[in-house]
C-alpha cells in the first residue's frame, strides 16, 4: 500500500488496517452494488476504529478519495436550503471539534413532508406496522416508542425529500467533512411515543454507530421539540475518541455514561419545526424519552461507500423522480449509487 494513505498513522495502527483495506480492494465489485454489509464486515468495521483510534476511518477517507476522486459541488450557501451561522471553514470547524452543527430548514417543508406521511407505513420494534397519523399516536397503536418507516425508498419518493438530499452546499460540506464523496445511503424517518420503558430497544441509550467505514447523518425535526417531547443528544466531541471509552457499541445508560465522560459534554437539541442538526454519530448519542406528546424526525445519512448495514437501495418509480433528483443522478452520479429507478 501507498505510504502516503498512512501519513499521521502508527506503524502499529499501520498493520491493523492493511488487511482490511486489502479486502476492501478485493471487493469493489460487491460494494458498487450497494450490497449489504454483513455482520461480520461491521464487526471489523467497529472493531478497527475503536483499536485504531479511528485511524482506520481515516485512512478508508483517504484511500476512497483516491480511487474514487471528489465532486465540484457548488458552494454558495445563499442557493441552499439548508440554512447555518458563520462561514463554511467555521461550520466544518465546528463539526470537526465538537461533532455537530446546528442549522435550519424552511417549516414549509417540514410541513410537505409531514403531510405525506399519512401515506407511508410505519414499523415499530416487535415488527408491528400502522401509519404514522394523529388517531394511532394518541391510541399508541404501537408496541414500542420507536417507529421508523418500513421502507425508506417511500421517503426518498417525496419530492421534498429529494430536494434536500441534492442539495448542493449541503453535498460540498459533506464531501468536505468526510474527505470522499458522500453517497447517500439512508432517508429514514423517526417517530418517538412514550410507551414502553425498555430504552434500550428504542435506542433510547447512550450509543455509537458502525455501520460504514465513514458517515454522517443529518435529523430534521418535522414538529417543535422541547425537553418533554424527547430531543436527541450528544455527547460533545466523542467522535474524535474512542479510548478511554472503548466500549465499541454497547448500550450505556445514563449513570454508566456520566461516570465515563462528564454530563457536561451533553449537548440536548430542543428547537423549532425546522431544526437541523448534522452529526458524525460515532459519537455518543441517543433519542431522549418522550415524556408529553411525540417526536417525529427525518434522518438522512451519506457515507464514503455504498454498501450498507440493514438499509437496501432505494427503489424509485420514474413518475417519482423529479426533475432536481434526475439532474443530480446524471451530475453526481457516485452520490446516487444506490437509487434505482423501477
């Protein structure tokens, strides 16, 4: 291997990540399929970044960007949709340090997409499914306080959806963050009820994720979000450490995470309808539990490859692809690997 993919990484770290970086060559084929990740290859994933110090995640960055190169995504945040304070090296800055970022999104949108979602089944932890309207929350027709969409090939159909993941400047500071081109892999949407106490099925626990060499997720909040409704948290700059926590995956409470990294690193996102936060959720993070009412938020995730663990590709009708997704599938077309059209 090139030493230059190794600048900055111990010999020891080094050695470690040869191996996998081989396979990883071994299996372009596999990966631009958009194939699913097995247990196994997220168990190393996880296992190398946490031995490694997450030097393994960089040099995946690196290795993938030269393969693959970067995009020129236009940087003119006033074009965007997506709204934050302070100058683009800030913003990175920011995510960067602390792990996050905090910007907004017009309500109007939040509002699209809300509306559509009485169209869309919903499945909950113990595989029950009902549509996300105000009668079945009110009724908790649900088993659990989590419940996603059943298929997210059902969000990414929606137009309003579609404009925020080609969004432009919000692509170029992706690219920036992770040093590849981001391939979106996840358009998920997260509602949150208060019913039931076993947090740690409703990833209502302090927790990382593995599931790409490297990722970023955005949340979108669709509703307000006070300390009532359940907002998600952060523990501030654990995205940058893996020891002395190296606790890999395992769900940690409350008492158990305070005693390891102070309380004071929490960074609880309350906001508006609108509320975006970006986040590099190898860091600790949770959805809190809904004490009044519930919380509903759209995750979107980008990584540097296309395989992916428990998401598969996103299968789309040609009538639901508008015209702002078609151009960006043409322009971009690693970002879109994983959209099909059927």
């Amino acid at each position: 291997m090139d030493e230059k993919y190794f600048v900055g990484i111990s010999e020891g770290n080094k050695k470690k990540i040869i191996g996998y970086i081989n396979k990883y060559l071994r299996s372009k084929k596999e990966r631009e399929n958009g194939s699913f990740y097995s247990r196994g290859t997220v168990s190393s994933i996880r296992s190398l970044s946490m031995a490694t110090n997450f030097d393994f995640n960089k040099v995946m960055s690196r290795v993938t960007k030269d393969i693959y190169g970067t995009y020129e995504f236009d940087n003119e945040k006033k074009k965007s949709l997506f709204s934050f304070d302070g100058s683009s090296e800030n913003i990175l800055n920011k995510l960067n340090t602390d792990g996050y970022v905090v910007g907004s999104i017009d309500k109007k949108l939040c509002d699209e997409i809300q509306e559509k979602l009485k169209n869309i089944t919903f499945v909950d932890r113990k595989r029950k499914t009902a549509k996300i309207t105000e009668e079945n929350i009110k009724n908790k027709a649900y088993n659990t306080n989590t419940i996603w969409v059943k298929n997210m090939s059902n969000m990414l159909s929606l137009e309003p959806v579609q404009k925020l993941v080609t969004d432009s400047y919000l692509l170029y500071l992706l690219q920036e963050y992770l040093g590849s081109i981001p391939i979106l892999t996840q358009t998920n949407c997260w509602v949150s009820i208060n019913k039931d106490n076993n947090l740690n099925i409703n990833a209502q626990q302090f927790h990382r994720d593995f599931d790409h060499e490297r990722w970023i997720k955005i949340f979108v909040y669709l509703k307000d979000i006070n300390m009532k409704n359940g907002p998600h948290c952060f523990m501030k700059g654990t995205h940058n450490i893996s020891r002395p926590v190296n606790i890999g995956s395992n769900r940690l409470s409350d008492k158990s995470m305070f005693s390891r990294i102070s309380s004071d690193k929490a960074v609880y996102f309350t906001g508006e309808k609108g509320t975006v936060v970006i986040e590099d959720t190898r860091g600790f993070h949770k959805g809190t539990p809904v004490i009044e009412g519930h919380r509903i938020i759209l995750q979107l995730e980008f990584a540097i490859n296309p395989c992916s663990f428990g998401s598969g590709i996103f299968r789309i009708s040609n009538e639901n692809i508008k015209s702002v997704l078609e151009d960006n599938i043409k322009k971009y077309p690693r970002t879109y690997l994983r959209v099909k059209k059927i």
